[in-house]
C-alpha cells in the first residue's frame, strides 16, 4: 500500500526549517543540504518536494505570506477606513527575530529579481502589491475639510506609508539595534497624524 503524503504539512516543515537555518547562520547559509540537516533527512527528500534553492526561498515566503495574512486580520479585526489604514501601518512596524529572518530572505530575493529567484520574487510581489492595495483603499477615506480626498491625494498618502514601512523592512535588518519598534512608531504616530488624521488642506 502506497504511504499517504501530506505534501503542504511537508512544505511547511520545510519552510520552519528554512527560517531556523537563516535565523541561526544567516540568509547565505541556506541550502538544500543545510535545511535537510535541520530536519534530519536526506537532500533528495528535500527536492522532492522543493527542487532548488531558490524554491526554498519561495517556499519560505509562501508560507509566511499564510500566516501574515491571519495575523494581519486578527490584528485589523473590525476597524474601518482610516482607523483600519492607521492600525495596518502600526502592524507592518513591529518586529520580532522571525520577522528580522524573513525580511532578510525577502532582501536577498529581490536583489536577484532575474536569476533562480524570479519565484520567490514573484511571492513577495504578491505581498507587496496586495499591502499596497490596502493602503490605497484605506487612504481613500482621509478627509481634508469634511470631504474625502481626491484620488490623487489618497495615491500620495498610500505611496508615502506604503515607502515608510517598507524603508523599515531595510533597516530593521541593517540596524536593529537602533530603529526599534518604539522609535519607529513614535515617527510613524507624527506620519499619521499629519497624512491621515489632520483635517487640515495638504500643501
């Protein structure tokens, strides 16, 4: 009788794997043959089911992608419009050593957008584009004088977040001793106020 496999929990053990390695050696160290290592398998079991680096990669990121997407819901809960904008720019300005990890990987992957890296690049532009789409919807209810923006003004306000935390992603990796959570929020609260919650005219 054939042995059932569960190729997404697989997958998964992969991606963990994939982490644990870049968190404990750094991006550069992972491999097919390290992540096997960690989980205590062969390499051939590895490319099984990821067959090159750089699925490794991808894989990694897929998974990652699942799970930011439950957090960022159970984060958002019910909030609405600018309220629901605010607290998705809070969210993507926290940190922690998995989150450092990932956006090494993420780093890494769009440094080479050309070579073996055109998957994984292809997830974090699914990211990437879908958090911009939600900046933009939520900036569309800003209010300047009682009225909503024009849509050229909420393409501003999205762009301007949309830059600030992903200019946080780098630096949360290149310095994180210095760019904390506290120090980025207490910048991102005076961003806040004055793109989103100040109904005073822009310029």
């Amino acid at each position: 009788m054939p042995i059932d496999v569960d190729t997404d929990e697989r997958l998964a053990d992969i991606a963990r794997a994939t982490v644990d390695v870049a968190r404990e050696r750094g991006t550069r160290a992972v491999t097919l043959r390290a992540v096997a290592l960690r989980l205590g398998r062969s390499t051939a079991y590895i490319t099984n089911f990821v067959p090159s680096r750089a699925h490794l990669m991808a894989n990694a990121l897929d998974h990652a992608r699942t799970n930011w997407d439950v957090e960022r819901l159970e984060h958002l809960g019910d909030l609405v419009g600018v309220e629901r904008l605010a607290a998705l720019a809070r969210w993507m300005c926290t940190s922690s050593p998995e989150e450092n990890v990932l956006r090494s990987l993420w780093i890494e992957v769009i440094a080479d957008v050309r070579g073996a890296n055109e998957r994984a690049y292809q997830v974090v532009r699914r990211v990437t584009d879908a958090t911009y789409d939600k900046f933009l919807a939520g900036a569309e209810h800003v209010e300047r004088d009682g009225a909503s923006v024009d849509l050229d003004t909420a393409a501003h306000i999205a762009d301007i977040l949309y830059l600030y935390c992903r200019g946080y992603d780098v630096k949360a990796v290149e310095d994180p001793a210095a760019w904390t959570d506290a120090r980025v929020q207490a910048s991102l609260e005076v961003l806040l106020r004055t793109l989103v919650f100040d109904t005073k005219p822009i310029g």
